[in-house]
C-alpha cells in the first residue's frame, strides 16, 4: 500500500479498522471450524483412496452450514454492520464516509472465506505429496495474479478495490480446490456429491433474497430517522431466514445436535 503509493495513510486506517472488525467472524467461528474440520478429516480420509460416505456427509454439511453463514453476511451485512456498527465504533463521521463501502465489501469477502477454508481444510488432508507439491506451485501462480490485480483495482476503486483483489485471490483458491475435489471418485454409498452443500435449498435462498431487498429498502427509508424501526425489520427478517434454514435443514440440525452432545458427553 505505502511502497506503491495504493492508498494514502488516512485510506490505509480506514482499510485497517474495516479489515479488523471484517475478521471477527473469521477469527472467532471459522478458525475453530477448520482446525476441527482437518483434524477430522486428516484422521478419517484415506489419502488416494475414494470419499467415504462418512467424511461425504461431513463435508457436505460443513459446506452447507459455513455457505449459509458467509450468505447471512452478505444479506444483512449490506444494510445492518456498514452505518449501524461504523456510528457506534467510530462515530457519525467514520460510518458517513467510504468505510460504509469498505466494510460491505468485506461481508463478500467473508462469504469466500467461510467456503475457501472448508474446501482447503478438505483439500489438504486427502492430497497426496506430490500433489501438494503441485498446488503450492499454483499458489505462487495465484500470488502473481492477486498482486496484479491488487494494484488494478486499488487505483480504480480505492481502497475497496484492495478487498476486492482479496476476493479474486480467494475465488482463484476455491477454484482450483472444488476441481480438485470434484476430480475425486466417491464410494457407492455415497448418495449425495459432497459440493452440492455449496448450493443453498430453494427456500432458504428465496428467504435470503427477500431479506437482502427488505433490508436494503428498510435502510433507505427507515434509517437513520428512525434506526429502531430499522433494526426491527431486520429482526425480522433474520427470523424468517432462521425459519426456512429449520426447514430446510432438520438433517443438518440434527447432525450439530449429535456431534455438539458427544462433545459434552465426553466432556
């Protein structure tokens, strides 16, 4: 940012507080996920052998829950976290100016990271040597890309343009991971293709697209004359979002059920 004169010092602090309160959730949920997602995986997955029914599930339902969440972001973070959490972090004059744009950048990004470390975790235990060896060259294919990009679109869009460059690194990452799980052969047991966890059911997509267009026009109208009624709208809308994950997911629920009751049993 500095060496190549990309963002001033005042846009490098806005970046910087953005990118901190944008990393909580990737801090505090994602990191325990994958740490426990490879530790399973890595005990369960025979490397060059194919996907199990078991460790199929399992991704499956990894993918599901963490796309879900990273979707949820996306929704709400459009219209809720950019004026509501800027004013109460930083005052009226940080959530007024281009850290609102910076920080809804950042719930897209948050979206790519929730899948990117559920298919890399994945990715990681079932490779075999020389196939790591392999994906670490294409890291440093992947590095060259998101530096070009980074210095394209930083003097196009600003600061906004650097979490975009972050955006295609982390697309060109979950690109190269789902072909190279998709590339591997499942069991006969396995009833459901693990990817398709990344595809969200009908109804809980419907729900979300809904609330994304009523949070947008509850912020253009309602906020800020009157941020409660704001606020209220997306209580609701959350709620309704909550209702069709239920229904859409009982076999997910119940799955988290189990797993979180062996935790406390063992416990």
């Amino acid at each position: 940012m500095t060496a190549f004169h990309l963002l001033d010092f005042s846009e490098q602090g806005l970046y910087d507080v953005v990118a901190n309160l944008g990393s909580l959730a990737a801090r505090f949920l994602f990191q325990p996920v994958e740490k426990n997602a490879y530790v399973y995986f890595s005990r369960t997955v025979e490397r060059g052998k194919p996907v199990s029914a078991a460790a199929g599930r399992v991704l499956h339902d990894l993918l599901r829950a963490m796309s879900l969440l990273g979707l949820v972001a996306v929704t709400f973070g459009w219209s809720y976290p950019p004026p509501l959490l800027l004013r109460l972090y930083g005052g009226a004059l940080l959530a007024a100016g281009p850290a609102v744009s910076l920080l809804r950048a950042q719930c897209a990004y948050v979206l790519l990271l929730a899948v990117n470390g559920v298919l890399e975790c994945y990715t990681f235990a079932v490779m075999r040597q020389e196939q790591i060896n392999g994906y670490n060259r294409k890291m440093v294919l992947l590095s060259v890309i998101f530096v070009i990009s980074t210095g394209i679109f930083t003097r196009l869009f600003g600061g906004v343009g650097f979490i975009l460059a972050n955006c295609v690194n982390m697309l060109t990452r979950i690109y190269v991971c789902y072909r190279f799980v998709a590339g591997l052969p499942l069991e006969p047991a396995v009833s459901v293709p693990p990817l398709l966890g990344l595809r969200p059911p009908p109804a809980v997509a419907a729900a979300l697209v809904t609330a994304g267009l009523l949070a947008a026009g509850s912020e253009s109208w309602l906020y800020p004359s009157s941020a409660a009624a704001h606020v209220a709208v997306g209580a609701l809308c959350g709620a309704a979002v909550v209702a069709a994950a239920v229904y859409s997911e009982l076999r997910l629920l119940q799955a988290v059920r189990e797993r979180v009751g062996d935790k406390l049993k063992r416990s």
